[in-house]
C-alpha cells in the first residue's frame, strides 16, 4: 500500500474512489496468505478516506466483495464500516 498503491493513487488524484471491500486478505482467511488482521483493513480505510478528502471532496463507494472465513470477514467488515462511520 505505502510502496505503490497509495503513491499511485496520489498520482493519479481520482474524482471518486471506489473500494472493493474484500477480506479474503485475512490472515484467518484459507486461501490467501496475505495475513492481515482488523487493523490493518482499518488503517488501508482511513488512508483511501484520507485520499478522497484530498482528491475527490469526498467521494468514496465501498462495496463488499467478501471473504471466506465467515468470522473474520464480519470482523473486518464492521472494523470498515467503523472507520468509514468515524471519519
């Protein structure tokens, strides 16, 4: 996120970001080996809230794609919604 696509995005600097809410990132989840944990979905939120504010007034869409660990995809997904709630 820091390396590429944060800057990639800075670069870019969008009207509109949509996210595709995905949780299969998860490090309980059985097929990606990605590891990540509530936090961090959390931080990656509020970075993208923070990249709308600066490009696109705003602007952002999150859609759920989902996960495959049903426990952690409701953790994460409520971590989202938190974030995106509390900005």
């Amino acid at each position: 996120m820091t390396e590429r696509v944060l800057p990639e995005l800075e670069a870019f600097q969008p009207d509109l970001i949509l996210i595709s809410a995905g949780f299969d990132a998860h490090r309980d989840d059985p097929l990606a080996e990605i590891a990540l944990e509530e936090a961090d979905f959390v931080w990656i939120t509020r970075k993208l809230m923070d990249a709308a504010d600066r490009h696109a007034e705003g602007r952002l869409v999150s859609l759920l794609e989902g996960g495959y660990d049903l426990t952690a995809l409701a953790r994460s997904s409520a971590a989202h919604v938190r974030a995106l709630m509390d900005h």
